[in-house]
C-alpha cells in the first residue's frame, strides 16, 4: 500500500506540485529517488537547497547569478551600448545560445499583463529605466515574446524610452526557418510578408 | 547566461537524469524550484532525503514499509492462507486501489530476464519460499506483468510450488474493460477468446 506512507506519498506529491507533471510521472519520480543510492539521494536534495540559497538576482540587469553580478554584466568584452529586455531568464539563456548577440540584457521577470493583475510595477521597469540615465545605451532592443502581453510591454517601454533619445526596436517576426509555410498560421505569414526583404 | 551558473546546471542534471524527463523539463523543474519561497524548497529537499532514509522493506513481503512490516503484513484483517506475487512495489498500490483483494503480497523487485542477467537469485524468489513453510498459505496468485518476463517468472514460480502441494494461479488475460475491440491486439483477442466464460 505505497499510497499509505507519509514519506513517499509527500515525495510524490512534491512532485506533482511541479506544472506538467502528473500523478503517474510523480510517482515514477518518487521511485526513482527511492532506487538512488543514500549518497545521490543526498546530492539531488542538496542540489536543490544550494539552487536555491545560491542563485539571485544580478544588481544591474535582475538575471540569475550566483553572485552580486550576472556573467553578462560582469565580462569586459560586452557592447555595453545595446540592452536586450527579455522577459524571463530562461530567453537570456535561449539568445545566449545563438552566439550573435554581444550586448547586455535585462530581464523584466513577467510581462504587462491586467488580466493577471501585474501592471508595469509588478515587472523590472523601473530598474530598466535606471540603467538607461548615464547616456552609455544608445540601443534598447525588446525581445519580449510575441505574444499579446508581450507585445503591450515591449509597446509600452518603448514609449517611455523614446523621449530619453533612446533607440528601440523589437525582434523581427517572421516564419521560423526550417518549418513548413503550409502549417505557418495566418497571423506570422502576413507578418513575415510585411517584414520581407530584398533578395 | 543561466546554463553558466553551476548550481542551477547542477539542479537541472539531477531532474535529467530521471527516466523520461528530457532536457526542457528537468530546466523547467529547475526553475519551478528556483521560484519556491526558502521553507518550500527545504521542503522539497527534505521530503527526498526523508523518503529515502525512512522507506525500507518490509521483512515478510519486500513492499515499501516505513516500520519493520508494511501496513499489510501488521494488518489482522488480512487472509493469510493467500499470497499475490507482483513484480514492483507500484503493483501492489494498483491491486489495492481495487479493494477487492484480502490476502497478503509478495513483492519479487522485478522478474527474470537472462537478456537483463536477472536470475531467479537476483529476485526475491527465495524470500517467497521462505514463507511458504508453515502451511498457512493455500494459494499462491501470480500477478506478474503479462509480458514474457513476467510469464517466465510466473512459469519458474509455479514449477517450484507445485510440488509444495500449493494452488498456484495466474491473473486472466482478456480484453480491458472500457477498451475498444478494435484496437485490442490479436494476442489479448485471442488469449480472450480462449478464456471466455458462460454468461
């Protein structure tokens, strides 16, 4: 009867907890941790504490970093004229891994959304703005995602950057490379039409 | 540059190394704990660590137990005269949810595979005869998985009892309830056909 002990059914209820992930997946996690030796089973609790206590906020652009500044705010070789506003560290990560982009980010954790009650205050404007006043960026590009929040943020930044001088500009929509156009939807095929380019 | 930071990237290996959990998710878990308050990860941290120290098997049956013998096995209300032999723990929560069955269990931790080097001495086959001894039990039911390790098992299991003069079974193959006919595979048609009963 494994659904009648406490310790394993809180496991597994710790798991569920996670978005995505069933009873069943749960419970095969649980399992898992119960066939890790003590040692390992020690190591994946402890991953999560240090995670946890170790990773915050970088001072200047809110990124995660396991110290007072994030790898990107800290390394010398970085543009420090372009800021690139993200919504989420987890796209620092993604444009990260592109290798094209050299300038800073800043990650505003959430986009501007009235339906979930977050208005600009709730996300990292103001610390945006902040960074904005020496006169060092002449760039702001908002990578925020293509979705209607998103797109009311990156809007909504760019109005109140513009009369400071700054440059804004936004991710260029289009179809992704490598998909079929015959399954693009209506929205992304008129915009990547729009946005054409001379060939 | 969050793939940087080691104690993240030390927390997503931990999720990735679980069985179906690809790269995205073990990320996404990651950052779901990241965005726990510091009591809710201590929480989750110490439910692994718990569930590991605290769950052991229970010296009758080999379940999961938190105490010498597992809730069955302590239970007086139980019919001792049977036993159902399943390969994983998780089986046993499945036959429970049932509540039909009364007798005890008996937890082999998998079942014979020479492809996988399981041996009948690799599983506890020795523990199940172990029990056998004293009379009490009449019937023994095989409710090992319906493939072809599961069958071999219950094959090996019922040559050796046999002769211990104890009723041996197996559960009955047939079609699942609420399935549809046609998606039921030839084997399980078959197999249903030959076990059909009067109505």
């Amino acid at each position: 009867m494994a659904y009648n002990l406490a310790p394993l059914q809180n496991l597994i209820n710790q798991f569920e907890r996670m978005q995505g992930i069933g009873h069943k997946t749960a419970q095969r996690m649980a399992f898992y941790v119960l066939g890790l030796s003590r040692e390992e089973a020690n190591a994946f609790a402890n991953a999560i504490t240090e995670a946890h206590t170790k990773i915050k906020q970088c001072k200047i652009c809110c990124d995660l970093a396991d110290d007072e500044l994030c790898p990107v705010c800290k390394s010398e070789s970085r543009d420090k004229s372009v800021i690139c506003v993200v919504e989420d560290p987890r796209d620092v990560a993604a444009i990260e891994r592109t290798h094209e982009y050299k300038g800073l980010y800043h990650v505003l954790h959430g986009a501007i959304s009235p339906m979930d009650n977050i208005g600009p205050d709730q996300i990292r404007i103001k610390e945006l703005i902040a960074r904005l006043g020496d006169g060092v960026v002449d760039e702001v590009i908002m990578a925020t995602n293509p979705t209607v929040e998103g797109e009311a943020t990156a809007m909504y930044v760019s109005k109140l950057l513009k009369p400071m001088g700054i440059t804004v500009s936004r991710l260029a929509y289009g179809v992704p490379v490598g998909a079929d156009l015959e399954y693009a939807d209506e929205v992304t095929l008129s915009r990547a039409i729009e946005g054409r380019s001379l060939i």
